[in-house]
C-alpha cells in the first residue's frame, strides 16, 4: 500500500546561554545522548533536528562524539540538520540586521559542522511576525516550522492543517508548516497508539497529508518524570514500533523531503502569534487570570469548538511591558548592537586592528541576545538570577570591547544624557574604564545599573517581586503539601510541585522598582519589620521626577538631581550630586542635601541600594561591617544600630561592594526573594540583598541637612584569581 500520510518529527534541543554546566551534562545525558541511541536502532525513522548554538558549542566541547554521531546521521540522510539564529533569540526581541547575522552566522557554522546545506530553520519559541519572513528568506533559508495556533488564528480549520503553506515579504518566498498542538500534548505523554489513531483518521479523510510534530527535545528525557517513562519504561521503543508496523501507510519523512516531494497547500499571511500557551503568559497577570477562567468556564459549551479559533491572548512583545526588567536588558542590547553597527559601518582602512575586537564583541551580543531570561512562562527564564546575569555579563563584554575597538585606552571618565531606556525621556550615564552606572531622573533619580567591567557584572540586575497568576495556586495548596508532584510524566504545562514548604508565606509584592538611591522619608520610628513589608512611606521621592545637570572635567564627571517634593504635609527639597572620578574610576560619590526641611521636627531619611548577582545561601557570601567582621550569609536580614560602614562580599565573583557614610546611621538589609515557577516546580528565589542606611535626626534650624555616600566596589580578588590561573596553565 503507497504512502497516504507523512509524520515530520522536528526536536529542538536548547539550553540557554548562563545555565550551569551541570544543567547542561545532566540534558546530555538524560536526553540527548538516549535519544541518539534509541534513533540509531531505527534507521529508518528519520528526523529534523535543531540544536541551538549555545548548547551545540557545549557539546563540541564536552562531548565531541556526540557530533560524530550526529554526522553520521546525517550523512546516511537519517537526520536533517536544521539552523535558526545562532543563540536562541526571539527574533522580535532584536534587531533585523542581527536576526539576518544570527541567521546566516549559525548556518555558516552548521555547514563547516556537519558538511551540509541548511536549508530549514527553527524560529525560537514560534514566536512570529510577518515581516520575519523576508529576513529569514534574506539569511537563506527556505523553510520554518510554527504552531497549528498561528495558523488557526489566520482563519484555517484544523483539516486546512495537513500540509504547509507558502507566505511571503516584499516578494520573497518562505515555506511554513503548522506543527501540531494536539501530538505536542500526545508525545510522549499519551499511549502510542492514541498518535498512531489520530494519523489513521487524518489519513482515511486527508490523502496525502503531512502532520508535523515539532517540539523540544528536552520532553524526552530531562522534563520532570519523562526519563522514567520515555526509556525506562519503554515509550520511546513502542512508538517507534508503532511507527515501524504502520509503515505501509504512514511514513516518516524530514522537512526537507516533504518540500521536496509535497506541493504546497496554499498561500497564508499569518498575524502575530506564538503557540498558545506563550500568548496566554504575556498577558498581563490578572489579564491571564480572566483568560483562563473563561477558557476554563466555556469549555463544556456546545459551541466552544467553533469558538475557540477565535480566542488568543497576547503579543511576545509586551513581555517587556509586563516585566519592566525584560525591558531595561532589552534597551541595553539595542545600545550596544546600535554602537557595534556605528562602528562596523564607519571603520576605514586603518581599521584593520579592531575588527577583532569588533568581531569579539558581535558574538557577546549575539550570545546576550538569547532569549529565556528575556520572559517567564512555565520556566523559570527573567526569574532565575544566572540566566539575566549572563546576558549582562555578555552585553558589558561586548560594550567594553567596543570601548577599546574605539580607541579609549587607559584610565577615563564620561558622562552623557540620552534616552537609554526607551521611555522618551534622558537618562544619564556616568562611565569610565572601570565602571557604567545609569541614572532615572524621570523615576526617581534611581541607579538602575551599575556594570563592573572587571569582572562584568552588572550589581542592579535585580527582579520585583509582582502578582503572577499562579501565585493563586500556591495560595490554595497552603499547608497541603502533598500536591507534590509523584515523579509521573506529566507536560511541563501540567506539573504542580514545591521545591520548598510554606511557600504561600512568602508571597509578598514590591511598590517600588528594587535599584539602588531609592529616597525615602519614612515615619519617624519605622521597624525593620514594617519597612520589609513595604510600609511607613512619608514622602513622594521615591518614584519623583528630578531636574539634572551635568558637569564634566578632564578628570571629574558628575551629576546633580534635584526636586522638591512631599515629606508628609512639608514641601522639601533634595538633591543628590553623583561623581564618578577619573583616577578612582572603581566608586561612585554619592552627595545628598536636604533642604527646608521643617526645623526641631523628627526626619526620618533613608537611601535604598539593591545588590543582585550575590548569590545567598553559601558561606562565601556574606556581610560585613565597620571592623571587618562577618555578620551573616547575604541571605540574612540585618538591623544595624548606628554605624559608618556595611559591606557585601562574593568570594566566588571575587567581589567587594561596600558603602560608606560620612554621617553614622542604622542600616537595614533584608533578602528579595521572589515566588515563581520553573520545570521543577515552585519555588523561592534569591534576586538581591536591599541594603538601607538610613537616619533619625532632628531638623537643624536652618532646614538643612547633608550625608555622603561612597558606593565602593573591589575586585581586585578575582583579578588576583585569575592571574593565578593564567599563571597555572603556562
């Protein structure tokens, strides 16, 4: 009996940029290397495979033989090596001239790889904009795979759904196929004969169609009770018998072949779309909450088949709206992939010297482009700590090789004014070799980031704590529990389980952004225990538009904020002169005056700083006071009585931060520590230390009061570290 349907089976294998190594071995090992072998004993089973750049430069590292199967694989035309952006990025997320270098760049390097044309391509998370499809085709390639969802939202019924389609931008043509929703719940979750049912009855009523399954390949082993199941218990043997058994009429084909063999089904525009469950978390919290209940409500209707075509939720894009945070690593990348393109652009015939460095410092944006910490989902992604350090962490390399491939050397200092945050007002950014500090005039006067080149770390990558809609659900299992997941496979999408007890407690939410010179006057007497709970606010700086000017000198940039405001029923006035020196290129002064403040009456003034990337729970992390003694982990809360000096050690970063005051006063610190969720389940989070000094003093009579404030950072540690390493390997 002739073929009457093809079965594409695309996996998309993926760790992002910043995940632990042992994360990463674990995948290898769980996953990837057990998928290979099961593959092997099937060769007749083909497959498309994607592997995004920043897992397959692991696996050439760490497991090269892993690349050797892969080749032989693909050699025998087993396995179809498709391409896409070289590190994961979501392609509405950067620039369309990066989208075309990531694009080209990585089926350059899968070609020398592997020795075969990259004709297909795998767009991250499906998330889709028309005009992508003249930037794809532009970087060469034929072919995509989306969601069955993008397709339904452009009016196709799901038997309009067996094949794939042709779109086009500006005249150039891509090929789209509509990977189902339906076999991404089945495989590996559901019996397979239900897969093998469903396709028998695509058949008997679709001849010749094409159903296509593309999905990660991580469910195959490393998603929580998948390695158990998949080849434990033998799911991935009988599907891949069933697939055998059923070959007089099912057969297994590549992307690839199915173009090369199958006439398109038609032509399509599809609008902005990921799969569903990616629109559903863009929406605003309580947005999504009212989704799901109707999703949920409506689904015993007669009607909710036809109806739910209908229904979509939100666009990737405000992600960045939903997570400000998302947004100020966003605004950040866009500066440096502006100033890398200046430089490219403008570099002469004597350039020849830098376009190393230019080359160096295309590839750290490329890899600080990768998507997962730039969202949150069902992982963890903008919530886990390491995932946005390493975007910080490849963002400050790439800024300061383009320092260097400008021609600033030695010791230097800078200020300038510009709109860095896409809020359509200026910012301020005080820079020199050592380190970049951004100013919010028009929020506060914050410092929202603060980038150590040395050891390229950025102190202010800190998260708010914030509403999420599953925080509902860990509100309802309370003390219960026994929801822990019992180790069954079950989709990512599905899974209840708590890495830690009680965490219902200690869901709490942020009325301010958490960054470093948040002003505050507080109610004369406020508790430590009140200020964690964000209560005892008297003043209106905290979130207040400030007027700045700037100063500059061979030797000395600085900036004045200033603005008068509310302090209760008073009308004061602050101003906070931040210097940043030439030669002690490694602090930032920090100078604050209070004026007409109302005189012989209690203030209560603090300054809130934000120390993200100092991990908690180790000890090498830890504070420390005036004399030099240890005062607890970073994770633990302190209420010092009058004292000049707090600081915060990281030994693992090599990492000294310190502040220093010229008026005695009490220092509060107590953790951020967020509620979210990720693969493994809920779970607390630690995302900074919020370190406040702060002063109880009678109003002078002249209404005037000043501290000053040194925000010091040492990493002379881990220079020391590696100098020894360098040494070492000589």
């Amino acid at each position: 009996m002739s073929c009457r349907i093809r079965l594409v089976l695309a996996l998309h294998d993926h760790q992002p940029i910043g995940n632990f190594d042992g994360v990463f071995e674990a995948a290898y090992q769980d996953s990837y290397a057990p998928f290979l072998d099961v593959l092997e004993r099937y060769p007749e089973i083909p497959i498309s495979l994607h592997t995004s750049g920043s897992l397959l430069e692991w696996l050439v590292d760490k497991h090269p033989e892993y690349i050797d199967r892969v080749r032989m694989l693909a050699d025998r035309g087993q396995v179809e090596i498709i391409g896409g952006p070289f590190y994961e990025p979501i392609l509405a997320a950067i620039p369309r001239r990066d989208r075309i270098g990531q694009i080209t760049a990585y089926s350059h390097y899968l070609e020398q790889l592997f020795g075969a044309p990259i004709r297909g391509m795998w767009v991250p998370e499906r998330v889709w904009e028309q005009s992508f499809a003249g930037d794809i085709t532009r970087a060469g390639i034929e072919y995509t795979i989306l969601d069955d969802f993008h397709f339904r939202n452009a009016g196709l019924q799901d038997d309009e759904l067996y094949g794939y389609y042709l779109t086009e931008d500006e005249g150039r043509l891509l090929k789209i196929f509509p990977g189902s929703e339906r076999l991404r719940y089945t495989i590996p979750f559901a019996d397979p004969q239900e897969t093998i049912h469903h396709l028998r009855y695509v058949a008997d009523r679709h001849p010749n169609a094409v159903v296509t399954f593309g999905d990660d390949g991580e469910k195959f082993g490393t998603w929580p009770g998948t390695k158990q199941h998949v080849y434990q218990n033998g799911w991935i043997y009988r599907f891949f018998d069933a697939l055998r058994q059923n070959a007089d009429w099912l057969k297994v084909s590549t992307l690839g072949e199915v173009v090369d063999h199958v006439a398109p089904s038609g032509d399509i525009y599809l609008p902005d779309a990921s799969y569903r469950e990616m629109t559903e978390w863009a929406l605003p919290a309580a947005r999504q909450a009212e989704y799901l209940q109707l999703t949920h409500d409506r689904q015993a209707d007669p009607d909710w088949n036809q109806l739910k075509q209908f229904i979509r939720g939100g666009a990737w894009r405000n992600f960045r709206v939903k997570y400000p945070e998302s947004k100020e690593m966003y605004a950040r990348m866009l500066q440096v992939s502006h100033r890398l393109h200046e430089l490219t652009r403008k570099a002469g015939p004597g350039a020849d010297e830098h376009r190393d460095l230019i080359s160096q410092a295309r590839t750290e944006l490329y890899r600080a482009q990768c998507n997962c910490s730039y969202w949150h989902g069902a992982f963890g992604g903008l919530y886990l700590p390491h995932l946005r350090n390493a975007v910080f962490r490849h963002l400050i390399a790439a800024d300061s090789l383009l320092e260097r491939a400008a021609g600033r050397t030695g010791t230097w200092a800078r200020i300038e004014a510009a709109d860095f945050n896409l809020d359509a007002r200026k910012e301020v950014c005080l820079s020199s070799d050592r380190l970049v500090a951004y100013f919010a005039p028009s929020r506060g006067a914050h410092l929202y980031e603060l980038d150590i080149r040395s050891i390229r770390h950025n102190l202010l990558a800190t998260l708010n704590r914030r509403p999420e809609v599953y925080h509902e659900k860990v509100r309802q299992a309370g003390e219960n529990q026994h929801h822990q997941n019992d180790g069954a496979a079950v989709s990512i999408h599905d899974l209840v389980a708590f890495k830690q007890p009680d965490l219902h407690k200690r869901i709490a939410y942020d009325r301010w952004p958490r960054k470093s010179c948040v002003d505050h006057f507080f109610h004369p007497g406020l508790t430590l225990d009140r200020i964690q709970a964000g209560e005892g606010e008297i003043g209106d700086f905290v979130l207040g538009v400030y007027h700045t000017l700037l100063r500059r000198s061979p030797e000395h940039v600085q900036a004045r904020m200033s603005r008068q405001g509310q302090m209760g029923p008073y009308t004061v006035s602050v101003s906070k002169t931040v210097g940043l020196d030439r030669t002690t290129g490694s602090q930032l002064e920090i100078l604050y005056e209070l004026e007409n403040l109302p005189a012989n009456l209690p203030i209560h003034f603090g300054v809130e700083f934000n120390f993200a990337g100092m991990a908690a729970g180790a000890a090498d992390r830890y504070f420390y006071d005036a004399g030099g003694r240890q005062l607890g982990q970073l994770e633990t809360v302190q209420d010092l009585a009058s004292t000049e000096r707090i600081g915060l050690i990281d030994e693992w970063l090599g990492l000294d931060a310190a502040l220093d005051l010229s008026q005695p006063g009490g220092i509060w610190a107590f953790p951020i520590q967020t509620i979210s969720q990720s693969e493994g389940g809920f779970e607390a989070v630690h995302q900074s230390c919020a370190v406040i000094p702060h002063w109880e003093f009678m109003a002078p009579q002249d209404g005037k009061w000043s501290v000053k404030i040194v925000l010091s950072v040492d990493t002379s540690a881990a220079q020391a570290r590696r100098l020894r390493e360098a040494v070492a390997t000589v």
